[in-house]
C-alpha cells in the first residue's frame, strides 16, 4: 500500500529529475488512486530508478508507471521463488495458491518451475526435480 506521504514524495522527486514533467496535479491524484492499493512503494521506486537510469527525460504516465511497477514485481516474484526463498516470514501458502495470486495464472508447481527454467536456464543442482529429471534423461 502506498501512503499519500509517500505518493507526494515521489511527485516532488519526479518535479526535480523530470523538467518535462507532463503530470498536472488532477493526473497525480488519479495515478495515486490507481496504484495506492495494488503496489508497494519500494516497487514503484525500483521502477521509476530504472527509467532515470536509462535517459528517460519525460516522467513516466501512469500506464507506463503501472505496467513497469508490474514488471518489477513479477521479476521480483520470480527471483524469489527461483532461489527458493519463502514469499514471507509467515506460513507459505500452497504454491498454486501462490502463483494465482503473483502472476493471475492458475498452474502446478511443477509447471511453473519448468516455466522459470525456459526463461532463466536449468538449476546447477541435483535438488530441483524438473531440471534433474532432464539431466538423467540426457545422460
């Protein structure tokens, strides 16, 4: 969840790096309203870096804000349960209960890890059923 506190530090952030800033004042409302609920501020802030990084020199719209906030997020997800670290510090939910509800995808677990395999490579371990099994069947 983003605070207002929050959302008003990253407009002024934007008003100093971004000269061309195309957001009015009605536009940042309506962003805020639209990613208040959906995101977390450490995700927006990774996003926005990002594009500062790269040269942009327009601040971003909201759909761009909101489409690269999810990027983050996903890659994010996907390097968590690629190193097989637990989503928190509490009970984890089943993995198909996870994967619903990180990626809006209904998919077994073992689906899902082939899925990261053909996007980031095989693990190097004897531990990762799916990429073990492909290891024996080659060899």
């Amino acid at each position: 969840m983003i605070t207002s506190d929050d959302w008003d530090e990253l407009v002024e952030w934007l008003d100093k790096r971004f000269p061309n800033r195309s957001w009015r004042p009605e536009q940042a409302v309506a962003y805020y309203a639209d990613m208040r609920e959906r995101f977390d501020m450490t995700d927006v802030w990774t996003s926005v870096f990002a594009m500062y990084e790269k040269g942009q020199t327009f601040a971003p719209n909201g759909s761009q804000l909101i489409a690269d906030t999810i990027r983050v997020v996903r890659q994010a997800a996907v390097d968590e349960l690629y190193r097989g670290l637990p989503e928190s510090a509490g009970e984890r939910p089943p993995v198909e209960g996870w994967i619903k509800k990180r990626f809006g995808e209904e998919m077994t677990g073992r689906e899902f890890v082939a899925r990261i395999h053909r996007e980031k490579g095989p693990c190097k371990t004897k531990t990762c059923s799916v990429c073990y099994r492909v290891k024996v069947r080659a060899g």
